[in-house]
C-alpha cells in the first residue's frame, strides 16, 4: 500500500475519532459483509483500538441483515463474521456488538409468498420485499435503540465513486461544514458518512494489507474472491486480478438473495456457479422456474386478496395471488431442493406460519402442510399430530356436489365456514355477521355484473 492511500485512511481515522470523541450518542453501522461495509468496520476497529479504554464510552452496534433467504454461502459468511467481531470486540473491549437481525416470521419471502400466494417480485415497481425483509427489521432495531439511548449515528460505507447515482445521493443529503446530517425518515437519528470521498482503486489495496486479515480476525482475501468475475456494465471497475486465470475483480458487485426475481438473469449466482459453486446449480434453477411462474395465469387467482377484481387495459380480468394449487406446488418444490443441497431454505417457524395461513386460505382438511411436509421429507413436523381435520373428505365432497347442485361456487362456502369457524366462539356475534357481509361484498362475488356494467360504459369493450 502506498503512503499516499496510508495517509488517505489516517485522515478518516482521525476524522471518525473526533467524532467518535465528541458525544455519547450510540454508534449503528449496518454491515453486509462486502468491500465498503468491511473497509468501514476495518476503520471503527483501528479508531477505537487507538483510543484509551477508559475513553471507549460509546456503544457501537455492526447490523447484519439475514433476510432468510440469502446466497447460502453469503450467508455462513455474515454468520461467521458476526462471531467474529463479537469475539474480538470482547476479548479488546471495544464495545462493538454485532447483530443479527431477521424479518417477522409472518412477513419472509416463503411465508408471504407460499403462504398468502403473493407473486414474486418484479421489476421496476412491484417490489413489496425489500421493506419487509430488511428495512423494517433494520428500522425497529434502531428505533429500539433510540428509546434506549435517545439519539444515535448511523455510519454508512457509501461512496460517491461508487456510482454517479449514489453521489447524487449523498451530497444532495450533505450540510456543508457539517460532518453529521439528520437521517431523512429517521427522527433523532443521523448520518455519518466517512467513506464518501474514497476512490475505488483504493478499496482493495487497504483490505489486503497484513495478508488482508481484518481487525477481527476474518481473511479479507476470501472476501476478494467472492467479488471474481463479476461485471457492472459501465460501473466496472477493475482493481485487480486473482488466481492463475488473471479474472478481473470489480469495484461494485452486489450479493443478492439467491431467489431473487426482480433480474432476468442472477448473475451473482452465475459468477458463483462459473467460478465452482456446482452446489448453488439447483439453486439457480429453481429460481428460474419461479420466474416463469409468476407470468403464468393458471398458477395465479383472478382475485385480489380482498376479493375484488381487476380488468387489464385489454379487457381481460388481472391477475392476483398465486393459487393454493400453486403454493402447494412451490412448497414441494422448495422441499426438494432443501433435501437435495442440504441447505436450509425454509425454517419450521416459516412452516408453522404457512400452516396457519393456509387454514384461512381454504384449507379446510387443516392437514395440507403437514402432508406434504411429510411426503417430500419422510419426517414429520414436531405439530403433526395435534393437526385434526375439522371436516373429513367425505364430508367434503359432499359439500362440493351440493354446490356443484346449486350453482354455488365451492370457494365462497369454504371461506364462510371458516369465518364462521374462527368467531363461532366470540361472545359478540355482530363479529360474525360482519365477516360474512364482508365475504359476499367480495368483487368477484359481482364480476359478472361488473363485466356487464364495463362493456355498457365503454364502447371499445362493447365492440370487442
């Protein structure tokens, strides 16, 4: 490393000490285990291992987000690395923290999407997952530690070399002369960035340094070779070469959750693949086939979830939710892959979720989860047994003929026995009368009539 990308980072260090210095307001750096998070956290280290214990008064919390369903590898990656600096942090006294947060066991990917059938994510607008898996549990974290500690500093490793975007960024939020500014959503929160003015081509050459062991322990060149061979269109930056086939390393890639469908392609999972990762094969295939899922109408209901319908700009009715059938499928599917790449890719806290979800969703055997559970896995789930069927399949098909009789639709009977079935109890029966309205308010109770109305309104559906 050169004296001159020495004094560079001697510069920030100094800076951030001052900072660190001057209050008692907690410390929050949120970390994803790549390049600028950990050349951050590299510089909180040596800023704090400098200053005498006695002056250590601030608490520092490293936030790692686990969003359940991270790139495996990734993943035991931020795991190790959280018991690192937790390990090194106590045995130096620093008071840095780490912390692994998750999202609401009713709010993951598999429990929104396997059970309440909301469809994969795409881009550019229909993204309902990032709030739900990272930001509100990152939010409630420091909300908590605001009530604790009144006011905090978040640290952020963001740098305008990164991206003309992220410089916009930052320096439409920057206070002239002032290193600290108010966070935009947060109240009470503020925003320290140290790295902003960091050029890209010194990244590396500072994490690599003392055989890139980083001040907790963990090897930076393992972080170097899970940046191999990606490429960023026009925000490449290369850096440097690795291994004998001389591949480039880039100074923006980006760890994704590996069933991501907001991208065409993965192309983290591909760089994983091409550079060994066979294991993550299936991974990427099932991901693929989620994809083509999702624009496939007959894995989708026409209903929205609260019942109501919807007609595109060609006349034909929207789609909404994925239907039970499909969510059915997609959990096999999952089960499979589980078994097959020994990852974990579902937790039995998401199945557990999933099982009470499907009972409002029409499941009224109360049984479908456990089943299949037990026929891909050839275990049982630990609730298997305490899963009675309200109705038997006899009963069943009995209400399925008396509808299929009298013209009723099957899926309006099931939802009002099992409204009926969740107040039956409730002392107030007004609970009840009004579940029911709001069942026959539904849409697509009306659709027909609703059709009707459109084509009666709108000459072009009248000549279509």
């Amino acid at each position: 490393m050169t004296p001159e990308i020495q004094r560079e980072f001697d510069k920030i260090i100094m800076e951030m000490r001052r900072v660190y210095l001057h209050d008692c307001r907690p410390w929050i750096i949120g970390f994803s285990g790549g390049k600028d998070s950990t050349l951050l956290l590299q510089l909180v280290f040596e800023t704090i291992g400098n200053i005498p214990s006695k002056q250590r008064h601030k608490s520092v919390h490293v936030v790692t987000s686990d969003t359940m369903v991270e790139n495996p590898i990734i993943k035991a990656y931020m795991h190790n690395t959280s018991s690192l600096i937790n390990s090194a942090s106590g045995s130096e006294n620093l008071r840095i923290k780490a912390h692994l947060i998750y999202p609401e066991v009713t709010q993951t990917f598999w429990s929104l999407v396997i059970g309440l059938g909301y469809p994969t994510p795409e881009a550019p607008g229909f993204r309902w997952c990032t709030d739900r898996l990272k930001i509100n549990p990152t939010s409630a974290l420091t909300y908590e530690i605001i009530d604790k500690g009144g006011e905090v500093v978040i640290l952020l490793g963001v740098r305008k070399a990164e991206s003309a975007l992220r410089s916009k960024s930052i320096s439409s939020r920057a206070i002239e002369g002032k290193l600290l500014s108010p966070h935009i959503s947060i109240p009470k929160a503020y925003v320290y960035n140290p790295l902003a003015h960091v050029p890209n081509e010194y990244i590396w050459d500072y994490l690599l340094r003392n055989d890139g062991i980083s001040a907790w322990g963990s090897d930076n060149n393992y972080l170097f070779g899970l940046y191999q061979g990606e490429k960023m269109g026009e925000e490449q930056s290369v850096v440097g070469e690795i291994d004998k086939d001389k591949i480039p390393i880039t100074g923006n890639s980006r760890f994704g959750c590996w069933c991501c469908t907001m991208v065409k392609e993965d192309k983290s999972l591909r760089n994983f693949i091409e550079h060994g990762a066979t294991e993550l094969i299936p991974l990427r295939d099932f991901r693929n086939w989620l994809v083509t899922l999702r624009s496939d109408i007959t894995a989708r209901d026409y209903r929205r979830r609260n019942g109501n319908v919807y007609f595109t700009a060609s006349g034909e009715l929207g789609r909404g939710p994925f239907t039970l059938e499909t969510r059915k499928e997609i959990l096999r599917r999952l089960l499979v892959l589980e078994k097959s790449t020994g990852f974990e890719l579902i937790t039995l806290g998401e199945l557990k979720a999933i099982d009470h979800m499907w009972e409002d969703e029409g499941d009224l055997t109360r049984r479908a989860l456990v089943e299949i559970y037990h026929e891909e896995t050839g275990n049982k789930l630990p609730w298997d047994q305490y899963k009675h069927a309200k109705y038997d399949n006899e009963t069943l098909a009995i209400i399925r003929e008396l509808c299929e009789e009298y013209n009723v639709p099957f899926d309006l009977v099931s939802r009002l026995m099992i409204s009926v079935d969740k107040t039956k109890h409730l002392v107030r029966s007004s609970l009840t009368r009004k579940q029911v309205e709001r069942i026959f308010n539904q849409g697509w109770l009306h659709c027909e009539s609703i059709s009707k109305g459109i084509i009666s309104e709108n000459p072009i559906h009248r000549n279509s």
